[in-house]
C-alpha cells in the first residue's frame, strides 16, 4: 500500500544538511568489505538502497558493527569472504546489485543476488556480457534478476562502454581486483569516478587515461577507510531547485559533494540563469565538498544534450520542472537512460507536469517543455519512484492550490526525511 502526501504552496529559505551521498556510500562499504582490517564511516544515509548493501556485505560474511555515529566495518580481504548460506536481497537498489555482482563474479563459490519488484524488471544485460567475456557464469531471467552468480578465476578485458554507466562500469572494475592481467574499461563520456578515487585511496593498483580507466588485481591488500561521507548532491539539487522556483532569500546545502563527475545540474543550472554559490569548500575522504547555495531566479529555456547528459541523470526530472517555470522552450536529449531507473522517468515527470497544466511533450529520449507556464494543484502520481516523487513536490511549491501525490513514501528508498526537511525550511 502506498501513501498519499498533500503538499501546499509555500515560498522557501533556510539551511538543510541533507542525507550522505548514496553512490559513495555504497562503494565505500563494498571495498572496505573486502579491505584488511577496519574500516570507520560516517554519514551514511539512512535510505533502503544503503541497507541493501549493508545486508549484502554481511551476508558474505562481513562483520558490520554501530560506533554512535559511524559504522564499523571488519574488512576480509578479498580471499576472506563467505559463501551466502541464502540469497542476497539487493531490494530496490540497482547499485548494490550490479556492484555485488561484480564482486560476487570472482569468488570460488555461488552467490544469487535478488531484487524488490522494481529492480526485477531492469535489464541487467549491460553487465551480464562483459562479465561473460571476464570467464564468469551468470544465469537471469531472461537478462534480469534474480541473478545466480557461479563464481570463479577471471582473465582481465578490455572493454568499451556502449553507454556510459557508472555502475557498469564500476561491476567491471571490482571483477578486475579478481582477475588475471589488466582489465581495462573505456566510457563513451564522463561518468561518477568515486569507484576510481576509492580505490585509489585504498592502495589498489588503478590508473585513469583519458576515458579509459586500468585497474589489476592487488598486489597488496586494500587499506581500510576512515571517512565521512559527503552530503548527496542529488538529494541537495531538490533544494537548489526549489530556491530557484520557491524560495523566499536563499536555502543554503550544507557540505555537499561537488565532484565534478556528479554536478552537471550546476552546468544545466548556469544555462538556464542561475548562479548556484559554492561556498567553504574543502575535502572528505578524497571527495571534494562545500556549501551551495541558492537564490530565486529569472529562469530560461535551454536544450540539454550529450555529455552532460549522463553527468546529471539523477537530476534530469529537475530540468523538467525547471522547464515549467522558464521562459522560452526547454528540451532534452539522449536520456533515453531515464526510461529504465526505477520506474520510466521521462513518462512518469511529462504524465504529472502536464496533470498539473505544463505545456510538456514527451520525446523517445527526452522531452520538450514551453514555459512559462501555471501550474495547478492537482492528483499526481510518482510511480513508485523517489525521484519523481521529489521533482513533483518542487513543482507543488510554486504551483496554485494543494497537490496530493500518489506514493511519496518512495522517498524512503533515499531519503527518508526529505518530506520533513521541505516543511521545515517554510519562510
């Protein structure tokens, strides 16, 4: 059963420290799974998808403990970990389940990898492949989870990203600790590189060459982390976006992440006229961080394409409803990634901007938006998904009358709280 939230119109300001950064997250707990000896980190997001790979690594037999306000992590070294005695539930988490694979694919033993219902109907077919051509034997459903991971010796590949993933890329990466000789994998363009910096951090024999990224199994054991987390950028763009539309002075996020790998929305952002401050900025566990802040702006229409693409896929349904309010005429292109996340993202952000009166047309790989428009109160459904949900509630802010969505409690798969923050930042 889902759950139905009314939000209102209000005008925004104020500061907000949104949850850790869920991509780091879950990196950071796979390797320092198979690290030697302890690893310490904090700010971990209370979300679904972090739990997963919580679970996931413990049930390869790592020992996870609470310390207050980090987790405790007892690495095995690679060699160290466990077979399952049951099937890993990845729940919902497309980033716990094609990194534990990559994972699970050079281990002597069989893993099965399980999904939530969402994560049952994505294709998996992007890593099954080159996993295939590494020496690893994986049987699907039909290209889709659950996954049934026979283990064993892997040979080094050198691969050419069709699409660029930061999760497909970073499977093929963790198999490469486990491989015999190099294995090597070139992005079409630039994707998150926190899988390359960690394992950087930690000691592993890594190098990046243009959009080829080297990696060799360790010589040495990995090192244990000892790191904080930094605030999620996707999570702070819902506020940056709503100042922009909202906002009553400016809403400030505090210690965000702002490698340049996952900040493409500030780019879209600045086409679009607004100027987003970085303030106070320094460095947690090899990431860089500071404060952004953001203030209410006279939006334009602007085409986003290409490379930016992919930098700024968790914020794209943003740009729709950023759309709505510019002048002139937004449009986007070769997303059509958007439409196999949790739920299709282009349909699920053009059904509910247009209930709600905008001037929105979908397109195969993107959509077009006229703005700007009035947007109205209305029923809008996110899909299940959590990061419509969230563009949809920006969109009620600024809009005339009160909007029931459908199914806001999918916030919970990565930010649990974000209902609570919105209504704390009222002016």
């Amino acid at each position: 059963m889902t759950t139905d939230l009314v939000v209102r119109p209000a005008r925004l300001s104020g500061s907000i420290r949104v949850p850790g950064d869920k991509s780091i997250a879950h990196r950071a707990l796979l390797l320092a799974a198979i690290a030697r000896g302890e690893s310490r980190i904090r700010g971990l997001p209370q979300g679904e998808d972090v739990a997963a790979t919580l679970g996931v690594i413990q049930g390869l037999g790592v020992a996870v403990m609470d310390g207050g306000s980090e987790k405790i992590v007892e690495g095995r070294g690679f060699a160290g970990l466990l077979q399952p005695g049951a099937p890993l539930d990845c729940g919902n988490s497309g980033t716990t389940i094609r990194l534990a694979a990559g994972l699970a694919a050079g281990r002597p033993f069989e893993t099965v990898l399980t999904a939530g219902e969402q994560l049952s109907r994505r294709p998996m077919d992007r890593i099954l492949a080159p996993l295939a051509r590494m020496g690893a034997r994986v049987e699907s459903r039909d290209g889709k989870p659950p996954l049934r991971i026979h283990g064993g010796k892997l040979r080094g590949i050198e691969y050419e990203l069709p699409v660029a993933s930061a999760q497909v890329k970073s499977c093929l990466l963790l198999a490469g600790l486990a491989a015999e000789g190099t294995t090597s994998v070139t992005e079409p363009s630039p994707t998150r590189d926190h899988t390359e910096r960690l394992l950087a951090a930690m000691g592993a024999s890594i190098e990046t060459l243009a959009r080829t990224i080297r990696v060799r199994a360790p010589g040495a054991a990995l090192s244990g982390l000892d790191m904080d987390v930094p605030g999620d950028f996707s999570s702070a763009a819902f506020f940056l976006a709503a100042a922009l539309v909202a906002g009553e002075g400016e809403i400030r996020a505090l210690g965000v992440g702002t490698n340049s790998t996952r900040t493409g929305f500030l780019k879209i952002l600045a086409r679009m006229g607004a100027t987003v401050e970085v303030a106070r900025p320094g460095t947690s566990g090899g990431e860089p961080v500071a404060d952004l802040v953001a203030r209410p702006a006279a939006l334009v229409g602007a085409e986003i394409s290409g490379e930016l693409v992919p930098l700024a896929i968790d914020e794209l349904p943003l740009v729709a409803v950023l759309g709505a309010f510019a002048r002139g005429r937004t449009i986007l292109r070769d997303a059509a990634e958007l439409r196999v996340k949790e739920s299709d993202r282009i349909e699920g952000v053009v059904a509910g901007l247009a209930a709600m009166g905008a001037r929105i047309e979908e397109r195969p790989d993107g959509f077009e938006v006229e703005g700007p428009c009035e947007l109205r109160g209305t029923t809008v459904d996110a899909g299940g998904d959590h990061r419509i949900a969230m563009s949809l509630a920006i969109a009620a802010l600024a809009a005339r009358g009160e909007t029931v969505i459908r199914g806001a409690d999918s916030v919970a798969k990565s930010y649990p709280t974000f209902f609570a923050d919105l209504e704390r930042l009222r002016a």
